[in-house]
C-alpha cells in the first residue's frame, strides 16, 4: 500500500483534482478504494465501485485527492467483476 493509501479512512470524501466530489470511503479493499453503494456512479445505489490507490494524489484536511477530475475518477471507477 502506498503511503498515501495507508491514510485513507472510513468515511472521507473522495475528491477529484478538481476539488468536486466521487464518492465517500467505505475502505481500503488491497490497493483499492471502495466507495461506499450511496455513491455509486451508476446512479442505482446498489453496487460498491473501486478506484485504485495509485490515483491518489494527497491524503488531506479529511480528504482524498484524486490525481485526475472527478469526472474522470467517476468513469474510471470500476465494480467488481469489471477489469480496470
């Protein structure tokens, strides 16, 4: 785990280099972050969506900032199953 991924916890925001948000840290899952289903890019709710740790730019003010917009991130994202 990078030392950023090492300061990722529950329930921080994700954002994107563009300060605008992704999601909400459910936790690390391996060298992943898995958001929480409430922000699910799909929009239904019901799937948790990834976001690899070597996307972290900074760990700070209680934030997760993404080296990419959030848009980007949000297309990125991926759910299990799903290659990245």
């Amino acid at each position: 785990m990078s030392g950023h991924a090492a300061q990722v916890k529950e329930h921080m925001e994700v954002v994107g280099s563009d300060g605008q948000h992704v999601g909400t840290v459910d936790h690390m899952d391996g060298d992943r972050i898995k958001l929480t289903k409430k922000d699910d890019p799909d929009g239904s709710g019901q799937h948790h969506h990834y976001i690899p740790a070597s996307s972290i730019a900074a760990v700070e003010g209680g934030k997760v900032k993404l080296s990419m917009p959030a848009d980007q991130a949000k297309k990125a994202a991926t759910t299990p199953g799903m290659s990245r």
